[in-house]
C-alpha cells in the first residue's frame, strides 16, 4: 500500500515539475492543428481568423526565441510563462489572440507598411482551381462568341496585364496592395 502511494506520488510529482513539456505541445500545437482543421471545414469567418491569428501569433513567438534562444535558457520561468500566454491565446473565452493581434501587431506592423507589397497573393475568387475548367471555358466562349471575339479578349487582357516600364521607373511594384484597412493610417 505505502509502495504504490509513494510511486503515485513520485508520478505526479514528476508530471508537475514537466507540465510544460507534457502540455506544451498540446496546447500550442496539437490543439490549434485540430481546431484550424475543424475551422476550415465550416463556413465561418470568425474562426477562420481567430486560429490565422494565432498562428501567426505562434510564429512571432518561435521567430522571438529561435532569435533569443541564449538568454532564453537563462529564464528558468520561461517555459511556464509561454505556457500560461499560450492558453490564453488558444482559449476562443479569452479571445486572446484577437486581442494581441489587433492591439500589438495590426498597429505596428499592417498600418505601418509600405504601399509596395512584395508578397501580394491574388484572391482566388480570381482564378480556377483545375487546368481543365480554363480550357473548358475558353471553349465554350469561342462556341457562343466566335474565336473573333476570343482574340479581342485576349489582347485586351494583354494590354491590362502588361506593366509598362513607366511604372519601374517611378518605384512601383507590379504587386500594389490597394485594399485599405479599417483604421489605417497610411493613408
């Protein structure tokens, strides 16, 4: 009886002193990988951006110790401290991820970029998603329209498309960001 009480002890004593190696990556991986996949299945918005948020959030964090993994290790509190501000950004009741997001990074980095955008990504409401379905829906405008047709809309787009050198000399990008957030001070 006194052996399996002092082994019990001895197993619980050992998981407190390593609860931010057991629950570490429960909490800063496994549960926001299982939760953005559930996020990606549903239709809503907000928890789309509440787990982009925090991975971005959880980035920022690993960027901040691969680059101050030195004086880190000095910081015997480090791993319970990242653990605890970990929940809170995981947890949707604290909402904490929006919070950092909207007070912390959105200010300082978002409103304060560049109009130059060099990771610009289109929307892809823009493009199709098979090879097959251009091809597809080039043919069936030649059938309704005629290739005439066909060839003005792929000159005009030709000409939409292609940057004039005027736009290099004046310090543009092809890849301007023109959406303008709420609250944006850039302009």
């Amino acid at each position: 009886m006194r052996a399996s009480s002092s082994s019990a002890q001895s197993f619980f004593k050992l998981l407190v002193e390593n609860l931010d190696i057991v629950a570490g990556p429960v909490v800063t991986l496994v549960y926001p990988l299982y939760a953005s996949i559930r996020a990606i299945e549903t239709r809503s918005v907000g928890d789309d951006q509440q787990w982009l948020t925090y991975w971005v959030l959880y980035s920022m964090i690993t960027l901040f110790e691969l680059t101050f993994a030195s004086l880190i290790e000095w910081l015997p509190f480090w791993a319970y401290a990242k653990l605890i501000f970990t929940c809170w950004l995981v947890i949707p009741y604290f909402n904490g991820a929006a919070s950092v997001y909207n007070n912390v990074v959105r200010p300082y980095i978002v409103t304060r970029q560049k109009k130059i955008n060099i990771w610009y990504v289109p929307n892809m409401k823009d493009t199709f998603t098979k090879p097959d379905d251009i091809v597809a829906a080039a043919e069936g405008y030649i059938r309704q329209n005629g290739p005439e047709a066909f060839e003005k809309i792929i000159q005009r787009s030709k000409k939409e498309t292609m940057p004039s050198m005027d736009n290099f000399t004046n310090n543009h990008s092809l890849y301007e960001d023109n959406y303008k957030y709420e609250d944006d001070y850039r302009y």
